[in-house]
C-alpha cells in the first residue's frame, strides 16, 4: 500500500520550501531560486527556509504578463 499523500493544512500560513513547490508548483528548485535571487522574503530556521504563503501570493500576482496587441 502506498504511503499516504503529505497534506498542508489551507489555515497554514507557513510553508517550507518542499510545500512551496507542491502547493503552488512549479518546483521546489524554483522556489530555492527565488530566495538565493532574494524575489521573495522569507524566515530561516537554523538550515530551513519558511515562505509565508501571503508573500508568495503577492509575489505570483505581481508575476503576472498581459499582452497588449
């Protein structure tokens, strides 16, 4: 039997990097990226980077292109 899926709970504010990418894709590469970039603020715990999910909301709504024809 398979091990069972890691769920995040929505009232988690909180997030590491692991749920990061699988909350809100596209990977957790991506995601260390933007902190090593300094894109987005974070918290660091001894070896452990936590995003704040209302930063990384602003951060993708602010990564939004529209195109103008």
């Amino acid at each position: 039997m398979p091990a069972p899926c890691h769920q995040v709970s929505p009232a988690k504010r909180l997030l590491s990097v692991k749920e990061s990418g699988q909350i809100y894709g596209p990977s957790t590469w991506y995601w260390r990226e933007r902190i090593w970039a300094v894109d987005l603020t974070f918290i660091k715990t001894g070896q452990k980077y936590l995003l704040d999910r209302m930063d990384i909301e602003d951060y993708l709504q602010n990564q939004k292109v529209t195109h103008h024809n």
